[in-house]
C-alpha cells in the first residue's frame, strides 16, 4: 500500500493530485507542529490535548487548502455544498484524530520519543488514511 501510493506520487493518473495533496499536507503539518510546540511549551498544556485542539485547527486550514487547489476539479462551490465539504472532512479527519493521538502517546508514554517528533510520526502514519477517505468522500474522486 505504502509502495503504491509513492509510486503514484511520481507517475499516474493521481500524481499530480497526490503531490498536491502531500504538499498541503506537509504545509498544515508543519502550522500544526508549531501550534502543539505553542500550546504545550508556551501554554503549559498537556501534549494530547494541545495536539488535539492543533489538530482541530489545521483540519479547517487542510480543508480550504485541498478545496481550492488540490481537488480544484471537484471543488466544493456554493455556501451549502462548502459547508457539506467541511462537515464531511472533519467526520473523516474526525476519525482520523484518536488514530493519530493513540501514535502520539505510544510514541511518547511506551518509546520515550519527544513528543513533536512522535506527532510527525502521528501526521504521516495517519495522512494516508486521511487521503483515501477525504478523496472518495468528500470530493467524491
């Protein structure tokens, strides 16, 4: 699965959309890094919870990102069916939360990984599952 989907970063008919998609990836992961970092060492949270409250907020800045250039085919347009859009990625991201979380604190808790480097673990290991959900259900590609 992993092969097929970095062969299909580099040639195929979902290339193009797929490098796309990783590279919104890789911008909202770096934006939710640096909200975890601000909210458990400047704020003085807990790691799970700052992780979760930057997870939140990048899956609105993921979901304007792919909307308006990764899956520009299919964008959602129209207040109604933006808003349906921005339902449907937060179910699937929704769903992708405590599979990232749960990395997060094996990581952290059972591998004594620091806990920005377990969450970029969390973002790749999840981004694939992300990925197949959001372009099926919610562009419908």
């Amino acid at each position: 699965m992993i092969r097929a989907f970095v062969r299909n970063l580099r040639s195929g008919p979902l290339a193009l959309r797929l490098r796309r998609f990783v590279l919104v990836g890789a911008i909202t992961a770096g934006v939710q890094m640096v909200l975890l970092w601000l909210f458990v060492d400047t704020a003085g949270l807990n790691y799970l919870l700052g992780a979760l409250i930057a997870i939140e907020m990048t899956i609105v800045l993921s979901y304007v990102l792919n909307n308006a250039w990764t899956f520009r085919k299919s964008r959602n347009t129209g207040t109604g069916e933006y808003l349906a859009g921005l339902f449907k990625t937060n179910v699937v991201r929704g769903t992708a939360i405590p599979i990232q979380l749960a990395i997060l604190f094996v990581l952290v808790e059972g591998v004594n990984l620091l806990y920005l480097v377990a969450n970029g673990v969390a973002i790749l290991v999840s981004g694939v599952y992300r990925y197949v959900l959001d372009a099926r259900w919610t562009w419908d590609v």
